[in-house]
C-alpha cells in the first residue's frame, strides 16, 4: 500500500503535479480578479459601462450623475429648445446605455430656451446659465457686441448647511479642507451671509448680463450641498472667461472693516490662470473702491482656497466688506448699497473682458 505513495510510483507523481498545477491556476486566477481593470492582461477589461442617462437634468446634476459614474462631462453647445428649460440637457454621446469607459467624456448639448441665440458658438465654447433662470426677455445691449458669448460663474458664497466632511485642497493633494463652510452673520442685522451673498450676486448677474455676457449662477437658492471644488467644477465645465466668488469677510475685531479681493497665488495648480486672475483682481478691486468709496484693502493672494486650486479657469473672490463691524453690516443689507457694490464688480468684470478681447 505505501508503495503507492512513493514518488517511484508514476501515478503518485502524476496526482502530485495534476494537484500542484490545480492549485497554482486557482491562485492566478484569484489574483487576476483582484488586478485593478486597468493593468489585466489577456484584454479582458472591466472598466467598460453603460452610459447613464443625463438628458433633462440641469447640467449640475448631471455633473454630479457622470461623477458618480467615473465619467467626466463636457458642453458642445447650446440648442434652442422649447421642451427643456435653459440649462438642461437636451442630448449626449453616446446615448443613454451604450457603452463607455469610466474616465471618458459624455458629451452634451444644453437648451437654452426657446429664445436662445447662440452667439456663444461663434467662438467655439458653450455657455450656460443658471439651473433655474428663465429665458431673456430682452436682447442685450448692443453696444457691447465685442462681449456677446463671454461666459462669467458666479458663485454667491456659502449655503444654508455647512459641509465639514473634508475634501483634498487640489487635484491629489493629500491636504484637506471642509467641504463647505458656514460663513459669518450680521453683527447687527444677524443674517447670515449665504443670504447677502446670494441678494448681490443675483444683482450683479443683471448688471453682467445688460452687457451681453452669458451667466451661469452656481446656486439660485440657499438649500443646497455644494463643495468648494464643485463649484470650481461648475467654471471649468463651461470653460468660464471668469469664475467670481461674492462672500463677506468677519473678524473678531468689530472694528475691522474694508473690502480685499483674493485671488489664486502661483502654485502648482493655479499656474496657468495666475496671470489672468491676477489682473482680474486688480481691475475689480479697482472699480469696486472707485464705486463705493470704502477702505481700500488691495488684493491678496492665497495658496488654501480650494475654490481657486480646482479651478482651471481665471478666479477671484471679492469680501465686499465686514459683517462683524456694525456700518458694513448695516450698508451690505441696504438694497441701494448692494446695487452700488454689483455695478462696482459689474464695471470691473465688463473692463477685465475687454482688455481680453483686444488682446486678441
């Protein structure tokens, strides 16, 4: 009986390497599943998914669906439509449920309402507005022609939720910051500022728009779940001409008062829109001063803004003035004040265009 088992034994030694052979394709194979899709051999790939249907959402949520997705979204153009209220999609490539690869691009055209003209075209870049804005009523101010189909974001600072779950401060950066946070509150008229942020940017996005300047507004309401990078998002998925965050500055010193503009400091990241968001800044501040007469408190560059980090579009930040000094808190809720402050940005923004357009 043992003799069997003796490696004299040609079929012992066949049983032996039959079972060892067994057991090293078993652990090939296991190892292979765990592979990441893409480094596996043989051109077995797993990373191939059915395209999720983004038609007839706004083109935030439906960033956020392609997110979600792997995927990336990227605007063709905007169509005239009059099944889809602006900013919505009207179509993608590939269509819902063909096949794609997480990391590609879903390409998508928007409505713009059935009173859009797409003056945005002649460029060759899309623009969009707000998820909740209603076609124009009027045309624009013909004597701004040059500025038909420019493209400002406007992101009114803030929401009435802080996020403080954290997110990286830049693309692979191993640094975090909060998501979203709170903001200050009126020392005195005890609103808080995602309130103020969003009264004036909602005046200034008239200003901007009497020009002919396309808008898109990163929130219309308060009761929204946006992150800093997000909303850098919003800018680069437009390929925005200027990405302008409205905020409200606070200090614990009550007497701190004066309005700075921020812009992205030359890193990594911010290196190929330093230049423009540099110049931006300085026009805007510029005229903001010039319209409101209030303390000058120049412009400063920052490195920890995730906001400008994410953005691969030109970027400022505009603190229009203290909320924890009583006098700016009171003026920053006066409606006459904020409509000054809007044609200050307004004015700044129409002139930093300009000096694009005939540099070109």
């Amino acid at each position: 009986m043992f003799g069997l088992f003796s490696f004299k034994n040609p079929r012992f030694r066949f049983i032996i390497i039959a079972v060892s052979l067994t057991f090293v394709a078993c652990t090939a194979l296991i190892g292979y599943v765990a592979l990441p899709a893409q480094i596996k051999p043989f051109g077995i790939k797993n990373d191939v998914i059915k395209a999720p249907t983004l038609i007839g959402y706004g083109v935030i949520k439906a960033s956020e669906i392609a997110r979600a997705s792997g995927l990336r979204i990227e605007v063709d153009r905007w169509v005239s439509s009059k099944d889809y209220p602006i900013n919505h999609v009207v179509g993608q490539k590939p269509l819902p449920n063909q096949k794609i690869r997480k990391g590609d691009k879903v390409i998508i055209e928007l409505s713009g309402g059935n009173t859009h003209r797409d003056s945005g075209e002649a460029r060759g870049q899309s623009t969009v507005t707000s998820e909740d804005q209603r076609p124009l009523q009027s045309l624009p101010d013909q004597s701004s022609k040059s500025l038909s189909g420019r493209v400002v974001v406007i992101d009114p600072g803030h929401q009435r939720r802080a996020n403080l779950k954290r997110e990286p401060i830049g693309p692979g950066a191993t640094e975090t910051k909060e998501k979203i946070q709170g903001g200050t509150t009126g020392i005195k008229s005890k609103r808080p500022e995602y309130q103020v942020t969003l009264e004036i940017s909602k005046r200034l996005k008239s200003v901007l728009e009497s020009h002919g300047i396309k808008v898109v507004m990163v929130r219309e309401t308060h009761d929204v779940n946006i992150s800093n990078a997000e909303r850098a998002e919003v800018a680069n998925i437009v390929n925005a001409d200027l990405f302008i965050r409205i905020h409200a500055d606070g200090a614990l010193d009550p007497q701190k008062n004066g309005i700075s503009t921020l812009y992205p400091a030359l890193n990594k990241w911010t290196a190929p829109i330093y230049k423009e968001s540099l110049r931006a800044a300085r026009i805007v501040q510029k005229s903001v001063i010039e319209t409101i007469g209030r303390k000058d408190n120049g412009i400063i560059g920052r490195n920890d803004i995730s906001g400008f980090n994410w953005s691969k579009v030109p970027v400022i930040l505009v603190e229009m003035g203290f909320l924890t000094n009583p006098e700016e808190d009171l003026l920053l809720n006066d409606t006459k004040h904020q409509d000054l402050l809007a044609s200050g940005i307004g004015d700044g923004i129409v002139e930093h265009l300009r000096t694009i357009e005939e540099s070109r």
